[in-house]
C-alpha cells in the first residue's frame, strides 16, 4: 500500500473544502463541477489529503447505501497550539491529555465530521 486517503461524503462540498483551506491552508488540487455546486473535490497540504464527494454526484459511481457512513479524522500535528488557534470558535472538545499518551482536541467540519488534532504528550524524564 502506497497511500491512504479518507473520501468523506457530504451534502455540500464547497463549505468543507473552504474549512481546510481558509483554518490550515490547505490548497484544492482538484474539483468536480456538479449539477448544484462541486460534486468532488481534494484538498491537501503536506502529504495529508481529505477527499470529499457530495451525496448529489455520486451517481452510478456507488453501491446503494444501506446506512449513513460515519468517520472521524484523527490528525497528528507537530504544532497543537497552532492547530488550536487556527479552530478558535469550532472546539467541540476542549484540549485534553488522554490515556494512550496524546494531548488533543476535537472540532467538527461544516460538515459535522469529527477532526481530532493530537500531539504525543511529553512523557518525563
């Protein structure tokens, strides 16, 4: 395997793409027109790339649903402090230090998707 990368299915995608880009800067590499707006498109910044495809344009392309799919994103950032000013007034869950040695906090995507941002806990010395 060469490369992961979370396709997040939405009713809009241009409010989920602006999320990323105008709070972390991330770039669009690519966009789908549909019928209503975007039908798809890919945001990325170093290495880290979220897709989003709208309800509307998946078509044909998908098998039926039998329930609504459900994701959260948990990112590992080298900077939490920055992570958490750039999503000053969207914090869902208030920075925490959890069991499994990470201290983080959760926002939600204009989407409701759930995006963790986390950094390893200095452990002492």
């Amino acid at each position: 395997m060469n490369k992961l990368t979370p396709v997040i299915i939405v009713d809009q995608v241009e409010p989920c793409a602006a999320f990323w880009e105008q709070r972390l800067g991330f770039r669009r590499t690519a966009e789908v027109p549909g019928d209503d707006g975007l039908a798809f498109a890919i945001v990325e910044k170093d290495g880290v790339e979220v897709m989003y495809q709208s309800r509307a344009g998946m078509g044909a392309d998908a098998p039926p649903a039998t329930r609504e799919p459900s994701i959260q994103l948990f990112i590992e950032v080298d900077d939490l402090d920055a992570a958490e000013r750039a999503m000053q007034g969207i914090i869902v869950l208030p920075r925490h230090t959890t069991f499994y040695g990470m201290t983080e906090f959760t926002v939600r995507d204009p989407a409701g998707t759930l995006v963790i941002f986390a950094h390893p806990t200095a452990q002492p010395s």
